[in-house]
C-alpha cells in the first residue's frame, strides 16, 4: 500500500508503522545550522479490533551521533481510535543542528480489549542534500 511514498515501515502486532521524510529547504536556516525536515506518518491497523495511539516515544539522533528522546501524549495533539483495516495520518516535523540524521522510535498503543503493546516506528534518515562546506 503506497510503499514507494512510504519507503520505510516497520509492523508490530498487525500494525504498520509507515514514515516518508523530506526536507524543507524554505524553513531551514543554514547559516545558522538549522536544518528542518517533515515527517509524515500513517498507522495502518491490519487486526480485527480498534486499536487507540496512547503515547509516542522518539529517538532523534542528528549526525554526530547525538540522542534527544521525545516522549509524550498521542501525536499532533491526538489520541486516535484506529478500527480495523482503517489508518491514521499525520505530519510533524524536525529541527536538527546538522544536516543528517535519524529518526525511530514507537506508540505505545492499547487494543479495545485493554491490551497493550508498543508499535514500533521504523528507523529512517533525515538527509539534506544542502551541506554546508
């Protein structure tokens, strides 16, 4: 399912976790060594019941191998319910201090009938292709 937009996907207990990032020149401020990218994220539920996105949990690591972890409630503001066969998306975005890094991470998401598990958010680069010398 639309793979090819999103190239990096990860599935944990019937949901996948799929990520495309890009890079947003317009809103980076290299002479000042800010590099931003946009992330958009679709969760697909492929069980038989309601899953709801509880928490997110992010690693961010820029290109000197530096960690910053995000942890918080739901994403862009929301906890959703996703049904059965049904997905949610969203996009967000990320500053870095260097022009490359990654991102990964998980949900922390409980099924309706109280289960609960972390989906996993695949791990995928945050590249720029405007490097400064």
């Amino acid at each position: 399912m639309m793979s090819a937009f999103f190239p990096h996907a990860a599935t944990t207990d019937e949901v996948t976790v799929r990520v495309a990032a890009s890079f947003l020149s317009e809103q980076s401020e290299l002479d000042k060594g800010r590099w931003f990218w946009a992330y958009h994220v679709r969760i697909e539920n492929g069980g038989d019941q309601p899953v709801q996105l509880l928490s997110r949990h992010w690693i961010i690591t820029d290109a000197y191998g530096y960690h910053h972890e995000v942890e918080g409630e739901g994403v862009v503001g929301e906890q959703p319910m996703i049904a059965p066969g049904d997905a949610f998306d969203y996009v967000s975005g990320c500053p870095l201090s260097t022009p490359n890094g990654a991102m990964e991470g998980s949900y922390h998401m409980q099924r309706a009938n109280g289960a609960i598990f972390d989906a996993a958010i695949p791990h995928f680069p945050l590249e720029s292709s405007a490097v400064t010398e």
